[in-house]
C-alpha cells in the first residue's frame, strides 16, 4: 500500500486519532491472546496458599518451582507417580518416526503425482485431498480391531503406525502443490541428459524442495504431538502419550486439587510445539495456510 | 552378445518401466488410503447397519441404529450444541481474524511480533487450551470470585458449570485458538491486493474504511470461503476441547457428536451406535468438503 502520509485525508488530528484507535484495538487483542498463557505460567509459580487466596491474575509472590518438579516427577497419574516425564518420551518416540517416515514418502509420493498427467489423476488427488477432512471418528472402530490384529494394539507403535498412515495424505500433498510449481525446463533437461525419474527426484527436486520438507515436519510434528483422540481410543497406562497423561492429570479426583502442578504440566506438554513455533513460525504459518490453497 | 534388435527390445522395457515409474510409486500410498480411509469408512458404515454392541457383528438388520441415534436426547443435545458451537465459532473467528489482519495492514510497526502473539495458540494442543481455560472460567478460583475481590461484588461468570451455558465457553476457547490463524490467511491474501486500485480509489478521495469495505474486502471472497470451510470442519471434529475444558457437563449439556461418539464406542460398548453417529459426522463434513473440493479442482481444470 502506498505511504499514508501521502495520502489525502492521511495528516493531522484524524490520521492520529485513527491510529490510536488500531494500536488500542491491537493492544487489548494481544493482552487477551497472551493473557491464558500469563495465567497458566504464573500459576504454575505459586504455592497452593497462593493460589487458594484467590489471585488469579496477581504476579506470584516468589519464583516457586516446585509445581514443575512434581509435574515432570512425581505428580501421580493413574496408579504410577512418576510425573509426566515417562509419557513425554512417550509422544517424542510417537513423534520422530511418525514425523520422518510420513514426510520422506509424502516427498517421493508427492512428487510422483505432480508428473500424473492421465485422466483419472485428478480422482487420486480428490480422494486424498478428501483424506485429510475425515473426521477420524470414522476410522477409530475399524482401527483398533486391526491394531489388535496387527498385535500393536495399546503400544507406541500402534500409535506410531497410525499417526504415519493418516500423516501421508497431508505430506503428499505439500510436496505435489510444491512441486507443480518447479520449472517443468530443469526436469526436461535432465531428462535429455538421461536422469531417470530417482535420479531427478534425489539430485534436482528434493535438494528444490528444503522449504516444504521444513514445512511438512513441522506440520506433521505438531500435529502427532498435539494428538489426542488416537491416544485416548488405542492406548491406555504406560503407553499413553503426553496429552492424554495431561487430561488425566488434570481430571484426577482422587487428591487435593494441585494446581499449580496442573499448570505446569500444562506448560510441559506444550513446550515442544510451542519452541517450535517460536522458532520456525514463518514455517508454520506456511503450513497452515498451505491448508487452504491446496489444489 | 546380442544384437541391435534384443538390445532395442530391452531399452523398450527400460523404457516402459521409467514412464510407469510414477505411478508404481505413487500405488503403495495410495492403496494404503483406499485401504484405511475409504475401506475403514465402509466397515464403519456396514457396522451402523449392525446391532454390534462390545464386539463388531456382520450382521446387517437395516437403520434401526439411526433411528435408535435420532430417538435419543444425548443425540438430540449433541448435535444441537454442534449447530450453536459451529455457527458462533466459524462467526467470530471470522469476523476477530479479519478484523486483526485489516488492522495489522495498516503499516504497524511491531507486525511480527503481535502476529506471533495472535497465532501462537494454533501452536498448542486443546487439551492445554482446554486446560488453561477450564483453570480461568472456575468459578470458585478463577477470574469470577478474582473480580469480586477486587470488589465488584456482583460479577458473576459461572458459564462452565452452567447447564445452559457451558457450550459458550467451548466456543470462547476454540475462538482464542483459531482467530489468530484465520488472521494469518487474511493477511497473507491481503498482501497480495495490487496496490494501483487502492491509490486510484484514495485519489478519487474514497476513505480508507470505504476502501476497504468496498474494494477490498470483496475481492477476498476465495480466503472467506477457504477459512469458512476449514473452520466450519474442524466445528464438527472437535473433540478433545471439550474433553479437557467441560468433559462434555455438566451432566452432558456441552457434549458435541464427536464425544457421543467416543462415549457410545468405548465407554459404553454400543459400537453400532457409535459407528451411526460417526457416520452422520462423516456426512456432515462432506456436505461442506464435497461441494468445495468440486468446485476448486473444476475451476483449477477450466481456468
């Protein structure tokens, strides 16, 4: 948009005016998007006096880090009381291979369907571009008969087995959108050359294809991570991952409520994702928007 | 050893092969899809025809399973919930995410950062949304008795524990997560708006307000659309929200057709019932997906 000082209308008391009407909207968005997060964080620091007196949204008296240490180790979930931490390597062991073997076959797999020019190749991409809407209530039943086939039923690589399936979908089509938009000369060329299609795809298209692999694992990382329905439905005890050990830490009736260590669990298992995204959100925002202009 | 000829034949095959090559790459994954989405969509659609209870029964006895879904007042509430949940989500995520990214086009100076602030629940699960939420809105702790001790002594924001009221809460927390990402779309698309018509219609002394109302907002008509139906989706898979933030309560006045589900198929051993109500969520989600992906890849093959 052009400069708003040149603009007619765009000097003086109204200019200003407008402008600390956008920055008064902005200011009160951003207070109340940071304002759980603030809610949470200084919660976790205080002590259950603290919290019991009622102060929600006061700052804690003093940097209490006990809550974390029992979240991560102590707090009790189910009938064993070593904290979140054994569910946490839980989801990362969920996580790394879901997340690499979907994303290495979505890239093969993806640039494969950006070559199909038959008929009939738009139905294989309508049928996996309907893949990633489903609601998975609709394959949970099904599911976990075949995991108990499998002999993988109530284990992480049940989990990881699923999360990897319904993963490919999305993963196939990063990489075919991707793709598609690759000068169609470099592959020509390489064709003349007598690059055969493994060739292309290892020295030409996949060293092209660095911002949409960082994409994909971000998207399919955070995804798996933030998982619960799959959790929930073919796991159960030891083998449950992080957000299903955190809804169970949080509705436990049991105990005396603690919650400061309710919040620092929740902080806990929201680390990863949220790293992530402080670090590579240009990345994520391309993977959610990549959602909405497949095609 | 061979002649030119064999010699051709081979390369022919080599050849064949190559052409082939993508689309025996692209079959494994592909049969795994037809295999696990639309075989799986099939089993749970022959099991609604069922009266399997704790174990799957092939026994098809017709829709007695949906009208048994239809008669029920879980059912009734559920889906109910779903109309209220969806529409007043997809609404204000809307209207809050563009809002947000009309205001952050206008040249702010700190975009990066208060973008990051507004997209970062996106990052988090719903669970932990549900978490936080659910820790704020108790009325015994939380930001009520916090406001009547600060001394407004009337305040009263007991919505979570509120028959009448606790799916509003669920839309509270699903909007703080998804408004930032519906903000993230628009003002992507906003970016791409050609200036000349904005300078042109500045010149001609059109406001700002009206530029935007009039010029600007309509022509991203496509990112309305691609947001409505992603929101409106996720309205009908939503699930572990309401796990974490109301478990479905009081009683099950907050409960939507993905937790009658999950209630139906692994609580209560009525996995006919449940397959019913998954697929009625399924045809709900195809009503909105189905026409959308038509009218997207026709336009890509004529455009």
């Amino acid at each position: 948009m052009a400069e708003p000082k040149t603009l007619p209308g765009a000097n003086g008391k109204r200019y200003l005016l407008g402008r600390v009407f956008i920055w008064s909207l902005l200011l009160i968005a951003a207070v109340l998007y940071l304002g759980p997060i603030y809610v949470v964080l200084s919660t976790s620091l205080k002590d259950l006096a603290e919290i019991r007196a009622g102060a929600l949204l006061d700052l804690p008296h003093e940097m209490n880090f006990a809550p974390w240490r029992e979240a991560w180790s102590q707090a009790c979930i189910g009938v064993r009381c070593d904290g979140l931490q054994p569910y946490f390597m839980n989801s990362v062991i969920m996580s790394v291979p879901s997340v690499v073997i979907s994303t290495l076959i979505g890239a093969l797999s993806g640039y494969a369907l950006s070559l199909f020019h038959f008929r009939g190749a738009n139905i294989i991409f309508a049928l996996m571009l309907f893949g990633c809407f489903i609601p998975f209530q609709i394959v949970i039943l099904p599911m976990a008969q075949t995991l108990g086939y499998l002999g993988i039923a109530n284990s992480i690589t049940g989990l990881i087995v699923v999360h990897t399936i319904y993963g490919i979908s999305f993963t196939t089509l990063f990489f075919r959108n991707y793709y598609v938009s690759v000068p169609q000369e470099l592959v020509r060329a390489a064709t003349m050359d007598g690059a055969g299609f493994f060739r292309i795809f290892w020295h030409i298209m996949l060293p092209l294809a660095l911002p949409i692999i960082v994409v994909s694992v971000i998207w399919q990382f955070t995804q798996v991570w933030n998982e619960f329905l799959f959790g929930a439905s073919f796991t159960s005890g030891g083998s449950q991952p992080v957000t299903v050990a955190l809804n169970n830490l949080i509705n436990s009736t049991t105990s005396v409520k603690q919650y400061n260590v309710d919040m620092a669990a929740a902080l806990i298992a929201a680390a990863p994702t949220l790293v992530v995204y402080i670090i590579a959100g240009r990345f994520f925002v391309r993977g959610l928007t990549a959602g909405a202009v497949k095609g | 050893m061979s002649n030119p000829r064999q010699r051709k034949q081979q390369m022919s095959v080599l050849d064949r092969l190559q052409r082939y090559l993508p689309q025996l790459v692209v079959a494994p994954p592909f049969l795994l899809l037809v295999f696990f989405v639309y075989g799986f969509i099939a089993w749970t659609g022959i099991i609604s025809l069922t009266d399997s209870r704790m174990l799957p029964s092939f026994d098809i006895q017709g829709f007695q399973q949906y009208a048994r879904l239809f008669a029920m007042d879980r059912w009734d509430v559920a889906f109910h919930n779903l109309l209220i949940f969806g529409s007043l989500y997809v609404l204000f995520a809307l209207m809050i995410g563009c809002l947000l990214a009309v205001l952050l086009d206008q040249h702010i100076r700190a975009e990066g950062a208060l973008r990051t602030i507004y997209l970062y629940p996106m990052a988090i699960s719903f669970i932990v949304t549900g978490t936080a939420w659910k820790w704020i809105l108790n009325p015994s702790l939380g930001i009520e008795s916090y406001m009547q001790k600060l001394g407004w002594e009337s305040f009263q924001f007991d919505w979570i524990v509120n028959r009448d009221m606790a799916i509003y809460v669920v839309v509270i927390a699903a909007v703080w997560q998804a408004s930032g990402f519906v903000m993230a779309l628009f003002l992507s698309a906003l970016r791409t708006v050609d200036e000349d018509i904005i300078r042109a219609a500045h010149l001609d002394g059109a406001s700002t307000t009206r530029i935007y109302i009039g010029i600007i907002l309509p022509s991203l008509r496509p990112v309305f659309l691609s947001a409505f139906v992603i929101l409106a989706h996720l309205s009908i898979k939503s699930f572990d929200l309401v796990v974490a933030l109301t478990n479905g309560g009081p009683g099950y006045s907050s409960t939507l057709p993905a937790n009658f589900m999950y209630e139906m198929a692994f609580r209560r051993n009525q996995i006919g019932l449940g397959a019913a109500s998954a697929m009625m969520m399924l045809a709900t989600v195809a009503a909105i997906i189905v026409p959308y992906l038509y009218s997207e890849l026709r336009a890509k093959h004529h455009g």
